[in-house]
C-alpha cells in the first residue's frame, strides 16, 4: 500500500460541503471574498482561497479538525491511508485511523498522502571557517564617516555609534573599518554581532568580499549561529561572526564561553546597535569589552530605542559614551536630502490606505494607543479581521503590481499574511510570503526567486522576518499593512525600498502605509533619519 497515489488536498475541499470551506476561511475571508467579487463571492474562488489559505498542518494538528477531515475522503482513500500507516486488515481501516496517536511521523505521512511536500531534508551543512576573493570599495560619504569612526575606536572611551541610513552602506563601511583593524592588530579577533540569520549571513558573506580585496593573510571566518558549535580552540586571529541568542545560549551553557572570546577580542561591532541596551545584549557586550583595548561599533540607521520616551533614548546614548558619527554631505543639513538627490537613495511617496478603512476607534482605543509606544496587539488584530480595510490592502497591491515589477509586504501577523498572499493568487499575482515558521530551504527558496531578474510582478509578503537584514535592490513598493506606533521599526520597513540607482535600485519608489505620516518622522525618510539628534548632545 505504500505506493498509493493518495489524494490531494485541493481534491477534497472541492468536494466538501460549501459551509465547511467557508467555516475553514472564517467570517472575515468569506464576507472579503463576498466584497470583490460584487457582494456574492463563488464556490470556486472559495474553494481555490482555502486550498491556499488554510494551513494543512495546523488542521491535521488539530484531533477535532482532523478527524472531520479524514471523514471527507472516500472510503477507498481512507483505507489507502490506512495501509500507509501500517494497516493489514481489511475490515473496518476507518476505526484504525481514529485509533492512531497521530504522532509527528504520521501526520507527516498524511501530509505526504494529501500531495503536499514535506520538508525532511536537513539544510545543507554551513561551512564555518573560509577564506575571502576581491573586491571592494567605499563612496566618498562613507570613507569620511569611516575616519571619523576610527579617530572615535582608539582613544577616549573606545567606542561609537556609525549611524548611516539604511541602503547607504553601513555594513560595507563597517568591514572597511573591520579589515583596518585586523591589519593594524595582527593576530586580533573582531566579534560581529546581530540577531537573525539573514543579518548574519550577510555579514559574513561581506566580510569575505571586503577582506578579500583589503586583507593581507589569509584569516579565519567564524559563524557561530543556528545549530553552529561554539568551539574556540585554536581561534587567534580573524572574525566570529555571532549571534546574540547564540552567544547567550552559549554564556549559559559554559560561563566562560565570552571570557575566553573575549581575551582575542580587540573589536567588537554590534549591528542594529538601537538593540544594545536589551539587558541580555548589554551583559554580553560588557562581557567582550573588558580590555582595556577593546572597541565597541554599533551600527545603525535608527540611533534611539523609542519614538518618543527621551529617557530611553538617552541610556543607549549614555551606552555608546554619546560619541555618534553621522553621515555628512558638504552643502547639506540633512545628508539623506542629499543622498535622494544624488541618487544613492530612491525618492520615496508616502501616502496611506487608513483614512478610508472604515474603521472606528473608541475612546478606549485611542487612550490606549497615546499611552502604548507600539500599537497594542487587540487593536491589530482588530484591524487585521476588518473586511473594508482589507479590501483596500488588497486593491492597492494590484493596483501597484501594475507598474512595480517588486512588491514587499509587510502584515499585520502570519495568518493575515498568509489569507492577503492567499487571495492576492487567486487573483493571478505572483504572491509568496514567508514568516519565522516558514522552513530555511523555502525562505531561501521563495527571497532568491523575488530578488531575481523575472520580469512578471511579484509581491512577498512577511511578517517579522524581513525588516532587517534583506537586501533586494529591485523593490521599488512598500505596503506597510502593520500598523506600529515604532519609529525604529517603521524606518526598518521603508529602508527596505529606498535603494536608489547609484546603490543598484531604482529613482523612486512607492510606500503605502496605515501608519499617519504627519506624525514626526513618518512621512519624510530625512525628518525620521535625525529624529534623535537631541540625545547624543553632550550635556
């Protein structure tokens, strides 16, 4: 019975009774539906949302769901199932199946049987330690804020901030200044740290490309992230590349894990340096910066930890020794202002889909609101489940497909990403998402697809993955469908489509947001950049 052919779960929605398709979509999807299509939404398009939108796993995971599926299949294909799962009777292979434990293998086996692929294979092993090919290079922005940053690391209190905008070459800039370092210390170790995998990788990878056009030995690159060991015998002279849960972790597991590091270590930068002040993070960064030769780099586009709380603000300050360098451009206040004119940066739209969503605030609402830095989660998920507000993200995103060839989006939770990418298909857009439950071999699969050379429009949407750490240079739209009263955050998400043509992007470029862009800094990418000036003042 193991060669069977199954049934796939497309089949079985076909032929299940409407009013279970609709129960599985919810009230929400089905009256969205109902809306776009001209107040009568089709068993069709129902059926084809749900095939898509409903996630097989959560349903199988679920007794109560499961077993009302698996009533759906025909007799034959029960028993077919049956056999699959180790079944050799002849009567009754329905009672079999209602007496199984469902465990992860079985489920997995049922996954296979409704046609749906099943991830088993392990990624690929990363190689931990290699060496780097040419070549590389600085704009003159980033070569004056760099010397400025290196007067700052070796005197004084030995630290500082870089702040540059995002898409202006903070990473690059940072490994001109790591490969400096190494060169003067030799042997010396740099530590890199950040949170994520993308961050990482791309560091890595960039340190490869900068020492190989500056180095002069070849050196040791070390990732530590994942399921990476955390083995230094032997580390004396190159670059950990390490992750702030992994370092964590590792500090637990052996408490003289980060003293050991740190007594190679003569550099450390922190990337998303607005994160330093975490205490968790802060116990790991005082921990590698116990020399009395030891530097501190953070690295960031957003130098403040809120939008509006100063006394924050000011801790991160304090945390860096308030020695912050900004890019300057002669002839300019605001070096972003000069950036779009010079074309290193696109020249953003803002506009916002909120004022027409129909959606009403309470008093409650709005006293929560003024009195949260971020939007509380109810009213999220509040504004996810509205069907007009929806239907207005919706018609913005085809309405934008017709003249941007790259779309990012950005929702307001995996099920709202995975229902708007779910009906945005139906519709016959190229529609992927990824969230931090999708697999690494499907994130990897679905970015290098959406940062390809295709010429037909494709949206990806996310939630909570892409905000950092992504670098696709051809998105020249933005729909920010995540409300956030977080200035950091939300200059996260622009600075993922203001990549202008001189830095492989394009002149301008689109974001629609439900954010109000009168607030401070939300509607003008110059105004946010120095948003926190004030902090870094010397009392």
């Amino acid at each position: 019975m193991t060669g069977s052919p199954g049934i796939a779960f497309q089949s079985l929605l076909d032929a299940a009774p409407v009013a279970y398709v609709r129960r599985l979509l919810g009230e929400h999807a089905c009256e969205l539906l109902d809306l776009l299509h001209g107040g009568n939404g089709t068993e069709e398009t129902l059926r084809k949302v749900a095939a898509s939108a409903v996630s097989p796993e959560q349903l199988i995971s679920n007794p109560e769901e499961r077993a009302e599926l698996l009533q759906l299949m025909p007799d034959a294909k029960r028993a077919e199932l049956a056999g699959r799962l180790g079944f050799e009777g002849t009567d009754k292979p329905g009672t079999f199946l209602e007496e199984q434990p469902w465990s992860l293998e079985q489920r997995r086996t049922l996954l296979g049987f409704l046609g749906l692929v099943v991830d088993r294979a392990p990624e690929a092993p990363v190689s931990f330690r290699s060496s780097s090919q040419p070549a590389y290079a600085m704009f003159p922005h980033q070569r004056l804020a760099a010397s400025k940053v290196r007067r700052l690391l070796y005197s004084g209190e030995r630290r500082a901030v870089l702040h540059l905008p995002t898409g202006v070459g903070k990473t690059r800039t940072g490994m001109n200044l790591i490969c400096d370092h190494l060169r003067q210390g030799e042997p010396t170790v740099v530590v890199w740290l950040a949170r994520g995998r993308e961050l990482l990788e791309q560091a890595a990878e960039e340190f490869e490309r900068a020492w190989g056009a500056l180095g002069n030995r070849e050196t040791t690159v070390l990732r530590m992230w994942g399921d990476s060991p955390t083995n230094l015998d032997g580390l004396t002279d190159g670059i950990v590349v390490l992750g702030l849960d992994k370092a964590s972790a590792a500090a637990k597991a052996d408490p003289t894990f980060l003293d050991r590091l740190a007594l190679t270590a003569t550099l450390t930068v922190f990337d998303e340096a607005h994160q330093a002040i975490a205490p968790t993070y802060r116990r790991i960064v005082d921990s590698l910066t116990l020399r009395s030769d030891a530097s501190l780099m953070g690295l960031t586009a957003t130098p403040g930890r809120t939008w509006a709380n100063i006394s924050e603000d000011e801790k991160l300050s304090d945390f860096f020794a308030r020695q912050k360098v900004m890019l300057e451009i002669d002839g300019y206040d605001n070096p972003v202002t000069a950036l779009i004119e010079q074309g290193y940066l696109a020249r953003p739209d803002f506009r916002t889909v909120a004022a027409d969503s129909g959606m009403q605030l309470s008093t409650r609402d709005k006293q929560a609101l003024a009195a949260s830095f971020d939007i509380p989660e109810a009213l999220i998920g509040r504004l996810a489940d509205n069907v007009q507000w929806n239907l207005q993200v919706v018609r913005t995103i085809l309405d934008l497909s017709q003249h941007h060839r790259r779309i990012l989006l950005f929702a307001a939770s995996v099920e709202h990403s995975r229902l708007l990418v779910a009906i945005l298909s139906v519709f016959g857009l190229d529609a992927e998402q990824v969230t931090a439950e999708s697999s690494p071999r499907h994130r990897d699969r679905v970015i290098n697809r959406f940062k390809g050379t295709g010429t037909r429009p494709m949206v990806l949407s996310n939630y909570g993955v892409l905000t950092t750490g992504f670098d696709a240079p051809a998105v020249s739209a933005a729909v920010i469908a995540r409300p956030t009263r977080s200035l950091v955050l939300y200059s996260q998400m622009v600075g993922r489509v203001i990549r202008g043509p001189k830095a492989g992007g394009t002149p301008n470029c689109d974001v629609v947001t439900v954010v109000d862009p009168t607030l401070p800094g939300f509607g003008d990418v110059a105004d946010a950049f120095t948003n926190w000036e004030d902090v870094w003042k010397a009392p």
